[in-house]
C-alpha cells in the first residue's frame, strides 16, 4: 500500500506553516514534504515533525530568488558558486528532519546549449557527491513547460538518460505523474521502465492539480501498480486542494495511517 505524504506547502494552507505538521497528522499522514523550509529555523522544522511521529520524505534545495521566477541554478553555469552554497544551506535542514531525499532544481536554461548540459551535469555530480556521505540520495524532477515555461529539465528521456550515465548510487528520479502525463502521457509503461531509478513519486489530477480524485487519470489503478511494481517509496501529495484541504480527502482514507 502506497505510503502518501502530504505536501505542506500546498496542502493545510488554512494554518501557519508549522502548525500544518499537526494538522497533517491529525488527518492521518504519517509523513510530509514541503517545497522549502529555509524561512524557519531547522529545529523548529525538526521538533514539529518529531512532536508528531511524522517523517520527513522530501524537500528541495534553496532555489534562488523564488520571488523573481529563479527555479534553482543547477543548469546556470555562472550559478556554480551559488549551487555549492545552496548544499551548505540546506544540510542542516537534512539534519534536523532526518530526510533521506533532495530534490535539486535545475532552473530556467535552454537544454540546446551545450554549456548549460554541462553545467547541469556538473552541479548533480557535484551535489550527489556532497550528500552520499550523509545518507541522503539527490533526486531529479522533470517539469512540463506548461507549468514553467523554459524548465531546463523538461523530458523524462533526458533525465534517465543522465542518470544512467553518471551511475551515482544515491542519483534518483523523482516521478511526479501530474508532470509525466502532461509532458509525455503513457505514465503506467513509463512508470514500469523507470522503476529502478524512481526515488520518490507525486500526484495530482490531471489537469487540474487538484486532489486525485478524478479527471484525466486513473489513480487507484496507478496506486496498485505503484505496489505491484514493488515501489517502497513515499507518494508526494504535491495538489493544490480545491477548497478546505480536509474536505477533500476522500480518496485518502483508505490508506491514512499507513506507517513509513
């Protein structure tokens, strides 16, 4: 059975951030993500998720000016000095949540150029080699143009292809289906071929990004697949609820509770 973490920086947005740890796990989550926690004092962060039995699946690395449209710098070759900044900035969050995944952002560049390709491969090596001795595995999230228009890494192709060839025991692909089924479609076959270097799953409806519930894909079946391709990975709940996020949880109270 899928292990569901909630995504606090979309979901329980009617409290404060750190409150939405309690009402996370009042709902029946048993472990949460978030896009960035860097506002908040890593312990802050550390004591709400340990004050309710809550594990920590994902967070990003600090992607540059959010505000200003920045969507990290991993593919900016001026931004490498920034990159190697952002892993310092981001280890004592690690520490304090006891995360084992990262995901880092590759930011606005076009994939045509040569100098961003390389940047790019340049800053996953580099930011996978400065947490493997953490225990902590990077992971990489192809995004669709639609949602962020000029994302460099933008094709799931592209991103298996890259970790393939870097071969880095702790380089894994984040899978979100809401972003796989609008780039490319076919998500249970690419689902089954990508499996092995799947480090972490998100959903959402399609193309809505609202609970999974409904619209263009057939999540249930997808849960059951996730499970018969033998996944014991976390499933990121990265939607943006259509009104109170408690009222629609419906689709979840089959699996609340589940332990990590």
């Amino acid at each position: 059975m899928p292990r569901f973490a909630a995504n606090l920086s979309m979901m329980f947005t009617e409290v404060p951030f750190l409150d939405r740890f309690d009402a996370a796990a009042q709902a029946g989550f048993t472990a949460v993500e978030f896009l960035f926690p860097y506002e908040h004092p890593a312990e802050a962060v550390g004591e709400r998720l340990k004050r309710n039995g809550l594990t920590q699946a994902l967070f990003n690395l600090p992607p540059g000016d959010w505000n200003a449209g920045e969507k990290g710098f991993a593919a900016l070759p001026a931004r490498f000095a920034d990159l190697k900044a952002s892993l310092e900035t981001a280890l004592p969050y690690a520490k304090a949540t006891g995360v084992k995944r990262l995901h880092l952002m590759a930011g606005i560049a076009n994939r045509g150029e040569r100098v961003a390709i390389e940047a790019f491969y340049k800053s996953v090596a580099w930011a996978a080699e400065f947490f493997g001795p953490h225990g902590i595995d990077i992971v990489l999230e192809p995004i669709n143009s639609r949602n962020v228009p000029g994302y460099f890494l933008n094709d799931f192709g592209f991103a298996r292809d890259l970790i393939h060839e870097l071969r880095l025991p702790n380089l894994k692909l984040q899978f979100d289906i809401y972003h796989c089924q609008i780039i490319h479609g076919d998500v249970t076959m690419r689902l089954r071929e990508m499996m092995p270097i799947i480090g972490h799953v998100q959903i959402a409806s399609i193309p809505s990004r609202n609970e999974p519930d409904g619209e263009e894909l057939n999540y249930p079946f997808l849960f059951a697949e996730l499970d018969r391709l033998g996944y014991a990975g976390f499933v990121g709940c990265e939607y943006n609820p259509r009104g109170k996020t408690t009222d629609g949880l419906a689709w979840f109270k089959p699996y609340a509770g589940v332990k990590p």
